[in-house]
C-alpha cells in the first residue's frame, strides 16, 4: 500500500511536467506550421509582384539592375520596392509606378515592416525574416534567415515531397545551406516560380 502511494505521488509530480512538454512541442510544431505557410504564401506574391512588374515594364535584360538604377531611391533594394511600394520610387517614377500598383498585389500587409535605426527597413513573415530577393536564369527566389532544421525539413516534405539531404540543398523549390555564423542554422531560399506559373 505504502508502494502504492509513493508511485502515486510521482505520478503526480511528474505528470504536469509530461504534460507541459507536450504542450510545449505542440506549440512548436503549430509555430512552424503557421511559418511555413505564411512564408511560401509571401514567396508566391513577391514572385508574382516581380514579375508583373517585370512584364509591365516590357521585360528588360537585367531587370532588377535596371530597376535599382533607374526607378529605386538611392540605398533601396528590389525587396523595398516589392513591399513597401512607391515609397522607395524615385520621384520623376513616382507617377507612373502608382498607377502600375494599383494593379498589383500589396504585400505589406503580409509581412512586417521594421524601421532600423540607419533607416533602413528590415522584414519579417511568419516570424522569419527576409534576407533578399533574386531572379536568376528565369527563377525567383525569397531568402530567409535563420531557419530551423525542423522548418526547413517540413517545407522540404510539404514542397518537394522529401527530404534530400540534411544540410545542403540547391535544387527545387526549397533551397537551403547551413550557416556557422548563425549558430547552425539555415539560410532557406524558396523558388515559387514554376508553381506558380503552372496554376
């Protein structure tokens, strides 16, 4: 009987504690799966943004250079632009760019826009913040920073239908490389580009 109640009272007192454990990792994986969704959703609208924008202007070579050198304020970058709007348009654009956007999706209110302390901004989706943007032989990508394994893994599963390798992967639509100098982390680049055009 004396046994009995011994283990009763470690029941007792570990139980809560199982309990807020799995609590806890539930929580996580909710966090990572409201992530993932919202920065694949955010990917696709900078990706159509971009390429809008792109068609519009008659696709030019070397768009985005031509964008930063000829429509963006000084020290803005083509993800300023897709966010942020016309606020980061030079002025004699100004006019022209407003009326292209009314026609295009707004993105700001997806994604958090921080004001730095250079002011310059910095933007979060889904928790996550927004490294760059980058068109490359046709292909769009959104670059995120620092990702967890688990996060990068669970868009890997849900986008590519596995999991290829465990560090390094710089093919298909989820792409990512371990980063030191983030404690491990990952730098995750999502590539919307193909899935989008098919739908």
């Amino acid at each position: 009987m004396f046994e009995i109640e011994k283990t009763m009272k470690r029941l007792n007192l570990i139980l809560p504690i199982v309990a807020i454990v799995g609590l806890v990792s539930l929580i996580g994986h909710q966090s990572e799966n409201y992530s993932s969704r919202v920065i694949w959703n955010v990917s696709k609208d900078l990706s159509v943004k971009y390429f809008d924008i792109k068609e519009t202007l008659g696709n030019p070579q070397n768009f985005s250079k031509v964008l930063e050198a000829s429509i963006i304020k000084k020290d803005q970058s083509i993800l300023d632009l897709l966010v942020v709007d016309e606020m980061v348009v030079v002025e004699n654009h100004a006019q022209e760019y407003t009326e292209l956007v009314g026609l295009l999706p707004n993105i700001e209110n997806l994604v958090h826009v921080h004001k730095n302390s250079d002011d310059s901004n910095s933007y979060v989706a889904g928790g996550i913040k927004i490294l760059s943007v980058e068109e490359k032989d046709g292909e769009f990508g959104v670059f995120y920073g620092p990702v967890s394994k688990n996060l990068v893994h669970s868009l890997q599963r849900r986008l590519d239908g596995g999991i290829e390798n465990e560090d390094t992967d710089l093919t298909g639509l989820v792409r990512f490389n371990r980063v030191e100098e983030f404690g491990g982390h990952f730098i995750l680049g999502l590539y919307p580009r193909k899935m989008v055009s098919e739908n």
